[in-house]
C-alpha cells in the first residue's frame, strides 16, 4: 500500500461512515499516513491519552480535522454521541475552544443549569509518549441563587468536560452583582451560545447583505437584555423609525467588521435587502429581499411576543403571535426544496403552530405535506376545489411552504370544518384524522388493497401492525415487523401503494408492545405483493411454497420472508427441525418462466410520527441526502400561562438520525438506544407510524 507522509500532531475525529478496521463514529485519531486512494492511516485513541496500538483505515470524508486543542477536550468527553452533539454546534464549540481563567459558562449538572466561572484548564492523563494527548477539562466554581461565588471549601473543585458546558454567557447578561464583587473577571466574552438548528460541520460560515445603512445608528446598544441565538425571533428600528420583524438565520464577524453581527430573514422583502448573501459572500440562503444584516446591538427580542403582567391581563384565550398577512394566489406551492428546506423551516415559531391539544393533527399535516413530492398534488387532484375544508387545507399547505410557519388559527379553522365538534377540544389519533382526510377532505380511495387467502381485497388507509412478541426480537425492525405481521395474518397487497403508512404495535400512549424499534429507510415489499412472482429463498428460481414457521429459524436468516421453489422446499422440510411446518402454496402467474429474475419492490421512508405522554411530534426527511432529517413539535415551548398565552413551535435539524439509520442491519441490531443522541433514541422509543411512499409512482388516485 502505497503511502505519503503528513505532518505532525495532525488529528481527526471520525464523523459518518461504518465502522472499519479499528476506527467508528465519534472515535478520535491521529494521521500516520495517507494512502494514494484517499484515506488516512492513524493511531485511535481509545477512552485516553495513550494511542490504541495497531490503529486502522479510515475515508478522509469521513473525517473531520481537529488542532490538538480540539482533540483534548473532546477526547475528555466520554460519550462519542456527545462528541459528534457537541462538534454539530461549531460556534458554541468554538467557543469552548477558547475559555480562560475567569471565563463565565453554564454548565450542565446533576442539579440543573448552573452559572459558575471556568479557575482552571486541567490536563488529565499521563504522556508516556511525546505523541501522546493530555485530555483537557474544566474546574469550574459555581455561582448561587443570589449571584455570588460559592465559598471555597477544601473539596477540589467539580471538573467538568466540554459537552457539560451548553453555553458561554455573554457580558451584557452577566449578573451585576457578580460583576461588582468579582471585577478582576470582567472583560471580553464570547456571545455565544447553543444553537438549536444543529448545522452541518464546518457549514457555518455563511453571509448576507448589506443593509446597516438604513438601521438606525443611535439606537440604545443596551436594549437586549436576552442573549441571542439562531433561530432567535427579533425587531430592528430603521432611520425612519419603521420596525421590521424576522429570524436570526446566522451569526458572527463579516468580512470587514470587527464586532458580531447578525443575518436577520425578515417576515416580508423590503428593499435592499438580498438572499442572504452580504457583500457578495453568502452566510445563508432566503427569498430576495428578505436578509438583513445588522450588529447585534441592534436587535432586540420581538416584542410582539414578550409576556408581561400587563399584557397577559390583555389576552384572551386564544390569541396568538401577530401573523404576516398571506395572500393566498390560488397557485400551489410546490414542496419545499432539500435546498432551501433549513434557512426556511429550522428555528422557533417554525412550522405548524399548536393549539388546544391540536400535536396529533399538526404532526401529521408537516408529516404528509412539508418535503413529500408523492403527496404534492393530493390537495388539488381529487377534491371539490370549492369545498370549504380543501380551501382551508390548500391555505394552510401553501402557508407552510411559502412562508414556513402556519398560525394556530388557520388549523383551528380546519378542525372545526372538519365537521366533529370534539376534534377543536379533544385529542385524536393520527390514524382517524388521515382516514378523515383522505376520505372526506381529499375524496381519495383508499391507499391500501389488501388481500386475505379466503376474502376478497379490502381497502384501507392505513396499516395496521398484529403479530406476536415471541415472533421477532426485543429491538425490530419495521421490515421484520412487516414480513411477520402480514405471514400471521395471511395478508398480501394486491399492488404496490403510492403511499404506505403503518402502525406500530402499540395501542394507546401507555402500551406498546416493544421498548424499541428501528424504522427501515426501504421496505421491501417484493414478498408482500399478491398474485406477483417470488424468488426461491434459496436457488432464486421462482417461489411456489411459503412458510411461516421458517421465518425466525437462526440457520435461515431469522426475520426474513422465506418462499421456495418445489425442490427447495421439499430439501428444506426434510430437517429433522422442520419437519413439522406447514408450508402454503402460493398464487404465482402461469406465465411467468421458472428461471426469470424477481425486480424487487421497495418503497422509502419519508416521515415518523412519534407519542409520548400524549404528545405527537415528527422526524420528516426533507432531501435525497442520508441526513437530511428535520425534527417538529409544534408546542416545543409556551409564552404565558395556560389560559393567556399561546405555543411556540419548533424545528431542529436532526442529521444525526440519518447517520444512525444509515448503519448496516447489524450495527443497528447491536446498538444501544440509551448511548444514542437525545433525537434518535426518542425516535426508537416512540415511534408510533412509520410514513413511505413510491419512489417511482407518485400518488395519483
């Protein structure tokens, strides 16, 4: 293997990819070497300071380069999930990065979120080796509910890694108290703190436009009193005193600048301003028109949506955030792209706002309407164009994908025209609404034909997983839920569906049949498929016998659908162990060769609705990319209480849950869901329906 040198104390920490020779997600390394082919040959450190001897072979691509700073601290962080968590968020690990003696953090502990100032940088380990790597991590003396410095005591200070830190406080929201008593610790400070839209790895240096000239120069620099974020909801008063209202989308020094600044994405275009791009570089992407760029100082939380007491005594039951007029052309909206999907959707007040247990419904609509191309022209294909309901839906649908945020009146309007009373106070499942929708809104037929061996097809829009807990194993798949569910109950489908969305065995929010289960990316449905031509299990001839008793047998790939040609199944059945299956015939065209290859049929996931404690949130995959993946709750948080406020809802960009289910089936079948990221562990925990659709037959019925 042909080889060239790199320079020294050159590390790198593994980001995608399956596990090879040595090295897996999250593991941290050292480049020895790198072959002509692109990959780098390297030393793993493996839970210390000391290189694991042998190392292994890892793809460039899948890596990611660290100075010997980074390497240190991440390497202190035992969790390879955190790692990869706390690498996805670069300002706030690059401001980690940076901390000092007399830095102010918050750091998360066993007793909450506590304030406290970083005393020491403490290198833990021992460098038997000149190579080797001190792990770098904090000592760390809180401060209590009034703002003062804990006493020091004899006990050493609690050490704390890089991932414990979720923000590095900025000096305008320093407590004066500990300002005053402490001032030898005052100075610059970073602003900046965790970033709930999860970008890319080094995707954060992105631009706008420039727009400062019309800000108004002598507003108060004092005015924010919050730090803010991406995703941050803010005003900014111009020269003419004219308040415009949007969305952090970016922050941090444009070329030129010396202090932050921040890329607003207004409510409406104003003239001006650009696409996000600022003095021709671009720092994120929105419609023309809409990117503002201005200091910080400039901005102030939106004061549409600051609770006071006085203005709380002003709302009514059900008030709601001032919405952006939207004037509905009569023109559908197309989906929205994989490449506007993030600068549109991720961030607070994004999405389908939620109201009066209304997460069932909001779930499902950003499920079925947000990203899906199969499910484009569903509002518009098949329905009374003059109908009420359908109007009322095509709103709400063009709202979200044009505006990226619907109100939480339009969907109260559409659940009371839905024509049940109950559906504006009381919750309902998923699978009613979509059988209500599909039915009655959109005047569909059903999505499924299903076929038992002694009844005629029936329809339905939805499929329901029956099967036994002994069938499959404690963590299954939603293929080998599939493949058991429809052998026990003798069900076939009469054709491929456009769309296919199946349930989960589990009945209610309290009872579910497994603690975990994986979604499949594709369900192949080959063998599910009446009346169609199968492949012999074990020569790939045409399949004319099917047992359900060899589906779990451990010599036979347990979970997988087995069907054998004559020959086959008589061999196979002359095993002492199966001698007492009942293989079935199956239906198989007569005019099919016996030697002719079976196309296989898959269908691909788009979207998983989740329950917990009676609440509906959704993983919808936005792109063809593995991990393009986008996380809602449509009440993630609330302004007020609960009869004068409203809900805030939210979308977070979930790439780890791409990079999760990318695994192969055995990785995935080894895994740990409770070492899994936060998002990804909730998605197998509680998975309530699994979304697919044709990838080469758009839903056109």
């Amino acid at each position: 293997m042909e080889t060239k040198p790199v320079e020294k104390d050159k590390f790198f920490i593994v980001i995608r990819g399956k596990s090879r020779k040595g090295f897996c997600r999250g593991c941290i390394g050292r480049v020895e070497a790198e072959t002509k082919h692109g990959e780098l040959m390297g030393l793993m450190y493996n839970g210390g300071s000391n290189p694991k001897s042998g190392g292994g072979l890892v793809k460039r691509d899948d890596t990611y380069p660290l100075n010997r700073h980074q390497a240190q601290l991440l390497l202190f962080v035992p969790s390879v999930g955190k790692r990869l968590e706390l690498l996805c968020n670069p300002q706030l690990f690059s401001a980690i990065c940076q901390l000092a003696q007399g830095d102010l953090v918050v750091v998360k502990h066993k007793k909450g979120h506590l304030p406290g100032l970083v005393k020491n940088l403490m290198q833990i380990g021992k460098k038997e080796n000149e190579e080797d790597l001190h792990m770098v991590g904090f000592e760390v003396e809180f401060v209590d509910s009034e703002n003062n410095l804990s006493p020091k005591k004899a006990a050493p200070l609690p050490l704390v890694n890089a991932a414990d830190i979720i923000q590095v406080v900025p000096s305008y929201s320093v407590p004066f108290g500990l300002q005053w008593r402490d001032s030898k610790y005052r100075g610059q400070h970073n602003t900046v703190s965790r970033i709930s839209s999860m970008p890319n790895i080094a995707s954060y240096a992105q631009h706008a436009t420039e727009s400062d000239h019309n800000v108004a120069q002598n507003q108060d620099a004092g005015t924010c009193h919050v730090p803010l974020e991406v995703g941050s909801i803010v005003e900014v008063v111009s020269n003419t005193g004219v308040t415009v209202y949007g969305v952090i989308r970016w922050l941090g020094i444009p070329g030129g600048k010396t202090e932050e600044w921040a890329g607003i994405e207004l409510d409406y275009e104003v003239n001006g301003c650009s696409d996000g791009k600022y003095r021709d570089q671009r720092y994120f992407t929105c419609t023309t028109g809409r990117a503002l760029f201005v200091p910080v100082t400039k901005c102030s939380p939106d004061g549409r949506f600051v609770s006071s007491s006085t203005q709380a005594q002003n709302l009514k039951p059900i008030d709601t955030p001032p919405d952006i007029p939207f004037e509905d052309t009569g023109e559908n909206a197309p989906p929205i792209p994989e490449s506007e999907a993030l600068s549109l959707l991720v961030g607070r007040m994004r999405g389908i706002q939620g109201h009066i247990n209304s997460c069932y419904l909001d779930a499902t609509l950003f499920s079925l309407f947000s990203s899906s191309m199969t499910l484009d022209n569903v509002c518009h294909a098949h329905a009374d164009a003059e109908q009420p309901t359908t109007c009322t839906l095509r709103k709400i649908v063009n709202h979200l994908r044009r505006q990226g945020f619907v109100p939480a009146e339009s969907v109260m309007n559409f659940r009371k025209q839905l024509g049940c009373d109950t559906f504006s106070t009381e919750e309902k499942d998923p699978e009613e609404f979509i059988t209500l929708l599909f039915q009655k809104v959109l005047c569909m037929e059903p999505l499924l034909k299903l076929r038992s061996r002694r009844e005629r097809a029936h329809g339905a829009y939805t499929f329901q997983i029956f099967l036994e807990k002994e069938q499959v194993g404690q963590m299954p798949t939603v293929q080998q839920l599939m493949d058991t569910s429809c052998l026990s109950c003798d069900l076939k489908f009469e054709e491929i569906p456009s769309c296919l969305i199946v349930q989960m065995p589990r009945f209610g929010n309290k009872y579910k049949m497994f603690p975990h289960i994986i979604p499949s990316l594709e369900l192949d449905i080959t063998d599910l498929l009446y009346n169609s031509p199968r492949e012999c299990f074990i020569c790939g001839r045409v399949g004319e016998y099917e047992c359900l008793q060899c589906l779990p047998d451990r010599k036979l790939q347990p979970g997988r659908i087995k069907q054998y040609c004559v020959t086959c199944n008589t061999q196979v059945h002359s095993h002492p162990t199966r001698e007492g299956h009942a293989p079935k015939a199956l239906a198989v065209p007569t005019d099919v060769p016996v030697e002719t290859p079976v196309s296989r049929h898959t269908v691909e996931l788009f979207a998983v609705l989740c329950i917990h404690t009676s609440h509906y949130v959704s993983f919808v995959k936005y792109g063809s990319d593995p991990r393009s993946w986008l996380f809602f709750d449509s009440m993630a948080d609330r302004c007020g209480d609960d009869q004068n406020g409203y809900n805030i809802p939210e979308i977070r960009a979930c790439p780890e849950l791409g990079d999760f289910l990318s695994q192969s089936e055995e990785q995935l079948a080894r895994s740990d869901p409770a070492r899994a990221p936060e998002l990804v562990s909730r998605l197998l925990c509680d998975s309530y329906m699994c979304l697919y659709q044709n990838p080469v037959e758009p839903l056109s019925k």
